[in-house]
C-alpha cells in the first residue's frame, strides 16, 4: 500500500455538501420539485471542479 491509500480520504464529502446545497439553494428560490435535481446535479458538479482543480495537490 502506497502512503496516499493509507490516509483517510474525505474527497467524498465536497461531492456531498456540492449535491446537498444544491438541492437545498435551487428549492429555496424555485420551490419546484424538478430545479431541485437540477440544482443538484449542478451542485454535484461544482463540488467536483473545486475538488478538482482549488483542492487537488493540497498537502493537509
């Protein structure tokens, strides 16, 4: 096993908060049960580019 595979990895949680605010902010504004998976999916998505290209290389 490599050292990168015996940390931890919370990678999981930006694709989570990115889906979770998502849903969350597009049923605020809109209040319709179809933005919401938009909002989601979109959500999903940011929280994968900022995992992606802000986060990655980051030495914790």
């Amino acid at each position: 096993m490599t050292n990168q595979e015996n940390k931890n990895n919370f990678d999981w949680v930006y694709y989570v908060l990115g889906l979770f605010f998502g849903i969350l902010t597009a049923a605020i504004i809109s209040g319709s049960f179809g933005w919401s998976i938009l909002g989601g999916i979109i959500g999903f998505i940011f929280g994968a580019v900022f995992l992606n290209s802000i986060v990655k290389g980051r030495v914790y």
